[in-house]
C-alpha cells in the first residue's frame, strides 16, 4: 500500500523533540500549493479536525491532516515533511527551536497511483 505522507530523518527528529518537551502532537497543513509550504505543528489536545479534514497518516507517532481544499489540489502527490534550519514564524510548535517543519511534495508514479492508501475524511470515516 503508497502511504501518503513520510517524513526525513530531520523532522522524525524534531517530533521526537518536541513530543518530549509537549507530550502527544499533531500537524495539521490547511493550504499553500508550492513546495516549501510549512504545516502548523500542535498540541494534540488543541487540534480539534472538521468533518471535511484529511487524515494523511501518522509520522513517528504522530498524525499529520490536511484541509480539504489543500488536499483536493496535492491528492496525486506524496508529502514529505522535513525539518530544515530557520523559522515558521507562526504559532507552530517548531517557532523558537531554530528548526521549521516544511512539506515537500512529490507526484506518484502509475503504480504507486494503484497501491495508493484511500483517504480518511475525519469526520467520514
């Protein structure tokens, strides 16, 4: 089965960061269509998904959404999260660590396109 979100070795290492600094988090990427594009990373116990929000999948015990609208335009594309040196600049829990999380994306070749996970509406399934 194609997952539809994985993540490079830097990000897995800033989750471990912060989910030892804040406990459980979740990343959550409403919009933005370019490669670069930063998800809000947060508590899990502050994000609260819609109905319409997508589950992409879980990154190093943690669940990574995306909002409908994002997701109906990047559905054919693989997101990688990374961590890279700078900042968010938001309300993000990277801001301050001197490391920001960024996605990058990546389309599916035919046959990943086969294999490729079904998505998971939250409030749907």
């Amino acid at each position: 089965m194609t997952e539809r979100v994985s993540a490079t070795p830097a990000a897995i290492a800033l989750i471990q960061q912060l989910t030892t600094k804040f406990g459980p988090i979740v990343f959550f990427q409403s919009g933005g269509c370019c490669e670069g594009s930063g998800p809000l990373c947060l508590p899990a116990n502050e994000f609260k998904p819609s109905p319409s929000d997508v589950k992409l999948g879980e990154i190093a015990g943690t669940m990574f959404y995306m909002g409908d609208s994002h997701f109906t335009f990047s559905q054919n594309t693989h997101t990688i999260l990374d961590a890279v040196v700078g900042s968010s600049g938001s309300f993000s829990l990277d801001c301050g660590t001197g490391m920001a999380f960024i996605t990058r994306g990546r389309l599916y070749d035919d046959e990943e396109l086969k294999q490729l996970a079904p998505a998971v509406r939250h409030g749907f399934n």
